[in-house]
C-alpha cells in the first residue's frame, strides 16, 4: 500500500509542508451546498 501523504521539512526553515493526495474525481472534491 502506497502512502498518499508526503510530508517535507528543509534544514533550517521553520515550515512544514504537507501534501496529500486524493483518489477522488476533481468535480466532487469542490461540491458547494
């Protein structure tokens, strides 16, 4: 099982980014209510 998740941190640098993916169609990931 692959990880989907990506999490990347530089030396020195106080930030974190996180990065997830999603096996989802795009037209679902913005429904508006």
């Amino acid at each position: 099982m692959e990880l989907k998740t990506k999490i990347t941190a530089e030396d020195g640098k106080q930030e974190i980014f996180i990065t997830r993916e999603f096996d989802i169609p795009l037209h679902l990931l913005f429904i508006r209510k």
